[in-house]
C-alpha cells in the first residue's frame, strides 16, 4: 500500500512555464518534507512544512501543506533547466519521533531550455 | 561535514555472491536509515537504527538480506546470496538527534549501485 500517491510522476515542459507537483494520502502526518534528487545522487532535502496550512518559499518554489496535514503541494515558477530531477515527498508520522519517514514515488520533472 | 559517505559507489556481482554496502553516517547522528530505490518500487526503507540498535526492519525482503551497525560510525547491509531482482541502488542515510528540532531531516548519501547479473 503507497501511503503517499504523488502525481504526475512524469512531467517534461518547457523553460518558463509554470507547474505544480501533488503529494496525497488519507494519513496524517506530523509533518513533511519535499526532497530532490539529481541522477547519479541522493536525495536532498529542500523543506519542511509543519503547520496545517503552512506555505513555505524557496525562491521559486512554493510548498503547502494541506489544512488537514493529509496533503502537500510544491509550485514552481517560471521553471529552469536546472529545476530538472526527481522530486519526492516524504511524511512523518505517529506521536513517537523516530524520525522514520514514509516516501513517495516521485515525480520526474524535465525543464527544457 | 564530509556528510553521510558509502562505499562502494558501484558494485557488479554474480548471482549467488555475497554482497556488503557500508555506510559511515554524519558524525552526531543517531539515527541511520537503509534504502532501496528502483524505477518500479521508488524509494523503499530497508531498515533503520536508532543509536545503533535496529528499530524496524519490516521492509527487509527476506532473510538474504542482513544489516548491522557495530557503532555510531559503520553500518553494512549484507546481501547472501545476492539475485538479479536484487540490482538497485542502496541508499544510506542519517538523521540528527531525536532531541533536536530537526530530527525528521534524512541525510542520503550518493548512494550504492548495485548490479546482480
């Protein structure tokens, strides 16, 4: 059972457009947090939302988090080749912080120039 | 900080051969996570240990596939023997103290890529 469904999976569009990447799932988590990953590297965390409701900006991207805490979105602006990778979403969950984290399958972005 | 380091980087093997990934978390990290990653399945937690005691390993495939972490610095994820379906890519990753506020934030390395022929 994937507890985190992210979609799409695949995305290829071109420099300059807007998009925006979904994370859902009927759990509650603690928390979550958005990774990318480049080829050939591990994941790299880029943040973490808490709050339900919560909006975080990185430059040119914005994460949500659902009021709920059961869903989370990242935007990104004006894309750039160098937004290409493998983006994941990755819940926390339960009262007991083990750090353990339930992981998505992912979303292959493509930025072409 | 070197960061989270494993070695090898790549590994090609026969099928029926023994297989050890080893994995030297960020020195302070108490927890230490094992990871599979396939383009069918994603990422896929193996095991994870807390200050160097296993604490879940429901996500081992069966009993070919062992881990251990002898201290706060090593960690290995042995496959015997290793399969074809085992080729992927073995992550290692750790996290900061339970105490501290960002205890969730995994650490990856650049991960093991391993071919089972």
């Amino acid at each position: 059972t994937q507890l985190l469904e992210q979609s799409p999976q695949f995305l290829s569009i071109q420099e300059g457009e807007n998009l925006t990447v979904y994370c859902n799932s009927s759990s509650v988590f603690s928390s979550l947090q958005w990774y990318r990953q480049e080829p050939g590297e591990g994941p790299v965390l880029l943040v973490t939302v808490v709050t339900g409701g919560e909006v975080k900006k990185l430059k040119r991207l914005t994460f949500q988090f659902g009021d709920a805490r059961k869903d989370s979105s990242l935007h990104i602006t004006a894309a750039q080749p160098g937004d290409t990778g493998l983006y994941l979403c990755a819940g926390a969950r339960g009262s007991s912080n083990t750090g353990k984290l339930i992981f998505g399958q992912g979303t292959t972005l493509q930025v072409k120039p | 900080d070197a960061g989270v380091i494993q070695s090898p980087r790549h590994e090609v093997t026969e099928m029926g051969q023994e297989v050890t990934l080893r994995c030297k978390p960020i020195s302070g990290h108490n927890s230490l996570f094992w990871y599979r990653q396939t383009m069918m399945r994603g990422l896929e937690l193996l095991i994870y240990f807390n200050n160097n005691v296993p604490i879940d390993d429901s996500g081992m495939p069966e009993d070919r596939f062992s881990a251990k972490m002898p201290n706060a610095s090593f960690s290995t994820l042995k496959i015997q023997p290793s399969e074809p379906r085992d080729s992927a890519v073995y992550f290692c990753a750790s996290s900061p103290s339970l105490e501290r506020e960002n205890a969730d934030t995994q650490y990856f390395g650049p991960g093991t890529r391993l071919t089972v022929l």
